[in-house]
C-alpha cells in the first residue's frame, strides 16, 4: 500500500501543477 500511496501523492503533485498551469 505504500507503493500506491506515493504514486498517490506523485499524481495530486502532477495534477495540481498542470491545473497551476
């Protein structure tokens, strides 16, 4: 679960940086 947690929190980082885009 830790593994899909990160990639959790890799994807909010992309997304909210695409949106800040």
């Amino acid at each position: 679960m830790v593994q899909v947690q990160q990639r959790h929190d890799a994807i909010v980082v992309v997304v909210a940086v695409l949106f800040h885009c």
